[in-house]
C-alpha cells in the first residue's frame, strides 16, 4: 500500500466523516491498546482478544475484527466507540500513513502549519 505523502508544512485535520473507519483492512492492535481498550470496553483480556480481533492478514500480529461491510467493529453510525482509547493506527491517520485515493473518501481539511511538516 503507497503512502501519500501530505504537501509541505501541512496537517490534515480530522472531521470525523468515519471514511477511514469503512475502509477495508488490518486495525492493527499492540498489546498495550488491547489492555487499554478491554477495560475501556469493560472486559478481561482473553474476553476481549476472543470477540474483538484476529490474526493479521500478514500474520504479524492482531488486528481487530470488521463488521459485515468490512467497517470497524467499533463503528455505530458515525461514531468510534472506542474513540478515546483508539488504536495508534487511527489517530495517525492520514498524516502518518494512508492509502491510495484516501483524498477521494476522507474529509480532512488541509491546515498550513509553521515550520516542519508533521
């Protein structure tokens, strides 16, 4: 998967248009944000690892599971239940990494920035 690199001294700000939260694909999960997200969820770890996540598709680890539609099985409506305890890989998006024709599906908005691009 390319990563799309931001212009120049620019941060793409989040709009919560639950975009990226549709897109097929590893959630990839550490096991720090299992711990985190279990007891934010209100249940034990082996509970947790057993209805929430998988193995990844390269087999590297755990990702969590989808709905049906291949969204998030944290996704209810447009809202992340699991919002402030979310997984690395989410917050990073789109700055840190994304995927080919993100800009097409996502709503970020493009914010200048000072100094070096994040």
């Amino acid at each position: 998967m390319a990563y799309e690199a931001p212009p120049p001294h620019t941060y793409w700000k989040c709009q919560r248009c639950t975009a990226c939260c549709r897109w097929p694909g590893d959630v990839k999960v550490s096991p720090e944000e299992i711990t985190e997200i279990a007891a934010f969820v209100g249940l034990g770890e082996p509970e947790f690892l057993q209805k929430y996540t998988r193995l990844r598709t390269d087999r590297a680890g755990l990702s969590l599971i989808e709905q049906a539609d291949d969204s998030c099985i944290f996704l209810n409506g447009n809202s992340c239940v699991i919002n402030a305890v979310k997984p690395q890989q989410c917050r990073d998006f789109p700055n840190k990494w994304n995927f080919p024709g993100w800009r097409q599906v996502c709503e970020a908005i493009p914010v200048p920035v000072e100094g070096e691009p994040c």
